[in-house]
C-alpha cells in the first residue's frame, strides 16, 4: 500500500568555515540546485529564510558558524541530467597538473569551454565535479577561452579561491601564454597598453581597441621566427576578454587560426602545416598565496608541437 510522501520540515544548517563571507544568495543557489533564482529571493523577501533567527538582504555575508533557517521546501524534481561521456572524463583526469589541499590545475584541453551553456551541457567544472564528487567545494579561480589551452586552476576551498582571487588583483599571478602569430613579428620585446572594450556585431559580442574602454596592457616576446608565422611568449598584465588575440591583431599580427579576429588567408595557409584551431597556450603560472608560491607549466599539446616542428623545418 502506497503511503503519502511526508510534508517537507524546515532545516536548519550551520555555516562551515570554507562559506564564510559567502553572499547568502549565492550561498542558497549552490546548496538548493535546480531551485529557480525567482524563488530563492522571494524567500529571502519574505523572510523565509534567516540567518541567527534574524532576517536579513540578498547581500548579507556568511560569517562560520551562523545558523541559516530553510523553510519547508518540496523542489520540482528536475530532469536527469545526462552522464558525462566517460572520453571526456577520462581527458580531464589525465590533463592534472597539480593538486594539492587547495588547488587543482589543470592542462586544459581545447575546444572544451570552462562552464556549460550556449547549448554546451558540459564544461570544464561540470566535468570535474562530477569526476571529483567528494569534494565539497570546486570553483574555477579565473577562466580561459574555449579554444585556449593549458593552465587553469580550480579551488578546492573557498579561502583558496579568495586567495587566488586576490592574488590576482594583487599582482601576484604571473600567467605565460605562447601565441603563434600570422607573419614575421617586427617589433622585438614589445608591450601593448590600449584599452578594449566589448562590442556587439552581428548579434555576436567581441572587443576592440578604444579609447573609452578598460585599460588593457599586453607584453608580448619573441621566441622564435619564421616568414609565415612567429612563436611569442606573452604576459599578461591584465585580464580582458580576448585580450591576446585583440592585442595581437591590433599590431598586424593576429593569433593564428582565429576565426574571429584573425586573418583567413593567413589561417588557411597554416592549415597546411598541420594548424585546426586556435593557436593559444597558456603554458606557466605562478601564484603567491601568502606565504608559498605555486609555479607549474604545461607542455604544447601534441598538435602544436606538430605545427612548430613543420615551420621549423622550413616544409
């Protein structure tokens, strides 16, 4: 005999130390998946949910050991998600780099977007969290284009990420890039400051040099030199969207294989030297936390190497 489902009770949940200073909107859309965000703040409004017994606004911060209330809530089951494939799980496990306590850094592979959306049911934090599912906390600390590879680093906790997170305001994150770039690059050790700002074309958002946008500074290093194309090493100063690839064609050299601000003619030629994507890698970082540093590399994926071996044979 079938018995009623019981009425769903109020919870009560106490704030561990890894979500303190957490907005508790965000707090609530992490711990209650699926729930709409409509929901979420019509209890906040309504005082449905509170913290030490107290209301309190979408923006109040977390501190450790705060009591958070959650009313009698009966969520809509949502749809079962679909598995991962287990291919791109098993590419994830084996582009590990480093993990510690705090950190996991990744060799990113490209073509895989950092988080699902724009019809993507995966990225790389949907992926691995579900393949690290006993960790209680995974955030990306800061983000790399889809078609970027290399270096990405997650936090573990969330004083690992703040720490991330202020390193970088701080200065304290020395990320490395190698770019190969359409021609023989003229201009030696160069450093590109000129501000970006996004643009919409053709319902697509992109950006652009101008004198309005937000400061952007780009030090770019020769490494080696061909007549069809040029291996840079480049640093990051600041972390605009698209910043390289923008900085890069704004000098008459954009990066090779970019399909939105590159040069058809000049990808189209390196194709025959064995180039299919964006040529992007994010190949060293350091990062200061407090009072270690992390430093770890990536090595070109297969495909670039490839490429770089074919010019340098002068094919």
């Amino acid at each position: 005999m079938n018995t009623p489902e019981s009425p769903p009770r109020a919870r009560w949940l106490e704030v561990a130390v890894d979500h303190a200073g957490q907005r508790i909107d965000n707090y609530l859309l992490r711990l209650l998946k699926g729930a709409p965000k409509s929901l979420i703040y019509r209890l906040l409004r309504k005082g449905e949910v509170r913290v030490n017994s107290a209301r309190i606004r979408p923006d109040y911060r977390l501190q450790s050991g705060d009591r958070v209330r959650l009313p009698p809530l009966r969520l809509p089951a949502p749809d079962e998600p679909l598995p991962p494939p287990s291919a791109l799980l098993a590419r994830l496990k084996e582009a590990v780099l480093w993990e510690d306590q705090d950190l996991l850094v990744l060799n990113k592979p490209a073509g895989i977007a950092v988080h699902k959306g724009s019809g993507l049911d995966f990225g790389i934090i949907e992926l691995a969290r579900a393949l690290w599912p006993h960790l209680a906390f995974l955030e990306l600390a800061h983000r790399l284009d889809r078609e970027t590879s290399g270096c990405l680093v997650l936090a573990k906790t969330l004083t690992a990420l703040r720490a991330v997170h202020e390193a970088l305001r701080a200065g304290a994150m020395d990320k490395r890039y190698l770019a190969l770039v359409c021609g023989r690059w003229r201009y030696g050790a160069h450093e590109v400051a000129a501000p970006l700002r996004k643009v919409l074309r053709a319902g697509e958002r992109l950006m652009e040099v101008a004198g309005q946008g937000k400061p952007a500074l780009t030090r770019f290093k020769p490494v080696s030199l061909w007549p069809q194309a040029s291996l840079l090493e480049v640093v990051l100063a600041t972390g605009r969207t698209h910043q390289i690839r923008v900085h890069a064609a704004w000098c008459g050299h954009p990066v090779a294989g970019d399909d939105k601000y590159g040069d058809a003619a000049c990808n189209q030629s390196l194709r025959g030297y064995g180039l299919r994507r964006l040529f992007l890698h994010a190949h060293s970082i350091a990062i200061g936390l407090g009072g270690r540093e992390v430093v770890l590399s990536a090595p070109l994926d297969e495909d670039l190497r490839n490429v770089v071996e074919q010019l340098e044979s002068g094919r």
